[in-house]
C-alpha cells in the first residue's frame, strides 16, 4: 500500500509543475553554466552563498510575473501596452531584442563546442547548424502541449550537475562555510563575478516568459476562474522551478571550485573549456555528464529564449502568437523566432565572440531588469489590475530588495565597462 502512495504522490506533484520549473531551468543555460564555471574556478567556494541569496529574489519577481499574467489573462508585454506609455514599451523592446538573440548565439556556441568535444571528427559549425534546425522542427511543428512536455521533461538533464561534484572527494566543511558565511572581497574581479551571477540569474527575458507561459497554461488547463487554490499550485511551481535553478547553479559552482580551482586552473571563457578542464582532473564520466548537460541545457533554454523574444514583439504589434497556434494562424510569431535563432547561428558563422556576446547582452539586461522590476512592482500592486490578488508585504520587501540590488549591479556593471 506504503508503494502505491509514493509513486502516486509523486506523480500529482510531477504533474503540478509547469511553467515555474521550464522558467527555472532554462535560466540554467550553457551560457549561465559558463559564469558559474568561471565564478568556481576563479575563486573555489566563495561565491557558493550567492544561490542563497538568489532564490528567495528570484522566487518573488517570477512569482509577480506568473501573477500578473494569470489575474490579466495576458503577457508582460500587453499588460505594459495597457497601462504604461508606449515608449517604456518600445524601449523594453529596443533592448531585448539585441540581448535575447546575442544570448541565443553564445548558447548555440556552445553546445556546438561541447558537441565537438564528444565527438572531435565533427566540427562545432556542424552541431550548431543541427540543433538550430533541431530546435526549428520542435518549436515550428509541435503542438504546444508537446512543447511543454518536452521543456520539461529536458529540465530532468540539470539533474547531472547534482551528480558531478559528489565524483570528486569533497571537504564538506569547507563547502558549508562557503554556503553559509559571505565571502566579498572588494577588487573589481570579484564584484564582476558577483554582478555577472546576478545578471545571468535574475534575467529579463524570464520575467516575460513566465508571464506568457501561465497565460498558455490556463487555457491548456482550462482553468478560466482563479481561487486560492490555483493561485497557490502557481506558487508552489514558481517556487519549486527557482529552487532547482539555484540548486544547479549552487553545485555548478561547487563543481569548478573543487575540480578546477584545486586543479590551478582559474580562467573559463565559455562551457567547452570548462568541461574540458574536468576532464583530466575529475574523469571521463564527470567530463561527459558535464558536456552532455550543457546540450541538455540549451535545448531547454533557447525556446525559451526565443519564444520570450516572440511574445514581447508579437504583443507589442498585436499580432497573433502562441505556441498553441499552428504556423498558419501565427506567421509572424513564428517567423520572429526563425530569425532569432538564425541570427544567434550567424553570430557564430561571422566569427562573432561568444565570450563578447555575453558581455554584452549582460550590459543590456543589467540596463532593463531594474526598470522592469520597478514596473512589475508597479503593476503587482495596482488594485486596478489585479484587484484581490495584489502583493503581500513578503513579496513587496523581497521585490524591492531585489530592485535595490539590481539597480546596484547595474550601476556597478557600467562603470567597470566603461570607466573601469
């Protein structure tokens, strides 16, 4: 009987989860396992914290994101297009458009390079070319039902990072000290690392992808009225989706600075050196887990990338979209994320620096992320559009202190760029 319960109750959980995980674990992608590769190598376990202190930011603004979009039963973006000015809304678009596309050309990259590193007779151009067609084919033909399905069953694949660093012998007492005392150093290396973790973690185009999904969700689930209970099942998934994206981040980071930076190597540009770093440190097995994860991961993530971008442009024009719409009935969706994905692959065919590419679409979201989340606070508590469900006092001080923050890194990010 004890048997029968337990699979049962993992499945009625498995089932509650949805848009919340995809959005988590997208955010874990190989350009994100990148950075957290470089803040591990450079500097061992002293930024293991950071994921302590991301989740809880992270959790609030997405969950105001799913709110929003649950209660106006419509995207970030047409919720902006109603209630604000029409150039806060272009201006998002101005920025997004560049940081979304650079950001799903470092991805391709990337996996094209890890694809290469798994099979060296194959050059890296040829794996890009093919998941990019790969990731057409998927988003293009499938039903959005399917599409769900499959983001989320991809999300299983970070589940390798939670394997790798228990490969190699760990201190654990070293791993708590750096889990649970704060580590800053003032030097700019370091505050750089800081701001690029929290710039790849709490990203823009999440914020509309979440919006978007739990609006796509309800009308796939068919739930047209909103109670308690529904708006607690988002919780929990939002939750749930931003633990997990923090937990890989966390061991991802452990990962780099145990193998790695005991290893004496301290610089990783992009994901292909960092999982050819760990190879002759931690083995063949930890090597392939780790490689295969970053494939894993970029096809989780840049649909999700893509589609984001789709939304913010196909609501700001008013033209058809959704991913539940056939080709036929949202051309010009689908059209905006065939060209998001072939200029992310051209990026790499002109020779455009991933590592460049990063860095400045890191600019670009560090730039609109406090502006966003000034607004989604804004919208989050307006009565008039979100009538009961409005903010609690939890949400609005842990939304605010992600504002500070951000606004912080912001200001911090272009000073390094540009004064240095």
């Amino acid at each position: 009987m004890v048997d029968k319960i337990k699979p049962n109750k993992f499945l009625r959980f498995w089932k509650l989860l949805g848009p919340g995980l995809v959005t988590g674990a997208s955010d874990d992608d190989p350009s994100g396992i990148a950075t957290y590769s470089q803040a591990g190598a450079a500097y061992g376990l002293s930024t293991l914290w950071t994921a302590l202190i991301t989740f809880p930011l992270m959790a609030a603004i997405q969950e105001m994101c799913a709110r929003i979009g649950m209660v106006t039963a419509q995207g970030l973006t047409g919720t902006l297009k109603t209630h604000y000015s029409k150039p806060v809304l272009y201006i998002m678009v101005l920025f997004s458009f560049p940081a979304i596309v650079m950001n799903i050309g470092a991805d391709i990259a990337g996996m094209g390079a890890v694809g290469n590193l798994l099979f060296p007779q194959v050059h890296p151009i040829v794996f890009s070319v093919a998941f990019t067609a790969l990731l057409l084919v998927i988003i293009i033909f499938l039903p959005y039902q399917k599409i769900a399905s499959v983001l989320k069953y991809l999300s299983v694949v970070l589940l390798v990072y939670l394997i790798v660093p228990f490969l190699y012998k760990q201190n654990w007492a070293t791993v708590l000290r750096g889990t649970f005392i704060p580590t800053i150093k003032f030097d700019k290396d370091f505050i750089s690392i800081l701001v690029a973790i929290l710039g790849t973690t709490i990203s823009p185009y999440l914020f509309f992808w979440q919006a978007t999904m739990e609006v796509e969700d309800r009308q796939l689930r068919k739930t047209f009225v909103l109670n308690k209970r529904i708006m607690d099942k988002m919780k929990s998934d939002v939750d749930f989706g931003m633990l997990f994206s923090n937990l890989v981040m966390f061991f991802i980071i452990l990962t780099a600075g145990t193998v790695l930076f005991n290893g004496g190597i301290r610089k990783i540009d992009s994901v292909e050196q960092a999982a050819q770093a760990l190879k002759p440190l931690a083995g063949n097995f930890a090597y392939t887990l780790f490689a295969v994860g970053v494939i894993g991961t970029g096809l989780l993530a840049i649909p999700v990338l893509s589609g984001s971008l789709s939304y913010i442009i196909a609501e700001t024009f008013g033209w058809e979209q959704g991913l539940n719409k056939k080709f036929y009935e949202a051309k010009a969706f689908y059209l905006i994320i065939a060209i998001s994905l072939i200029l992310g692959l051209l990026m790499n065919v002109v020779g455009i620096s991933p590592v460049k590419a990063l860095i400045y679409s890191a600019i670009l979201y560090g730039l609109t992320a406090p502006v966003l989340i000034a607004i989604i606070l804004h919208i989050a508590n307006n009565k008039t559009v979100m009538g009961e469900y409005t903010n609690s006092k939890l949400s609005n001080i842990l939304g605010f202190a992600t504002l500070i923050l951000m606004s912080a890194a912001a200001v911090v990010l272009l000073y390094m760029q540009f004064v240095g």
